[in-house]
C-alpha cells in the first residue's frame, strides 16, 4: 500500500496543472460526482483529451 500511495505522489508531483486537476476531480474527490466528461468540462477540455490525460496518468 506504502508503495502505490508513493507512485501515485509522484506522478501527481510530476503532472502539470490540468492533469492535477483532472486526477483530484476523477480519482479523490468522494463521492465522484461527475463521470470523465463532466470533470473534462470542469478543467475546460475536450472529452477526447481528458481521456487522453487519463490514459497517460
């Protein structure tokens, strides 16, 4: 578990700003309250490249 919290901190370090915000809205916001397209409007991306930025994180 130390090691996954430890790889997650560092590729959250490492991303920039709308990636950040992506993966706070999408992954640790609880309860989620809205699906990849909702946070992709929230962060002011296309769908496409929020599925992108999730698929690179």
């Amino acid at each position: 578990m130390a090691r996954m919290k430890s790889a997650i901190e560092v590729v959250y370090n490492h991303s920039n700003v709308e990636t950040r915000k992506l993966m706070e809205l999408y992954y640790f916001k609880k309860p989620r309250t809205l699906n990849l397209t909702g946070v992709a409007q929230e962060i002011n991306v296309s769908k496409s490249t929020a599925y992108d930025m999730r698929k690179d994180i």
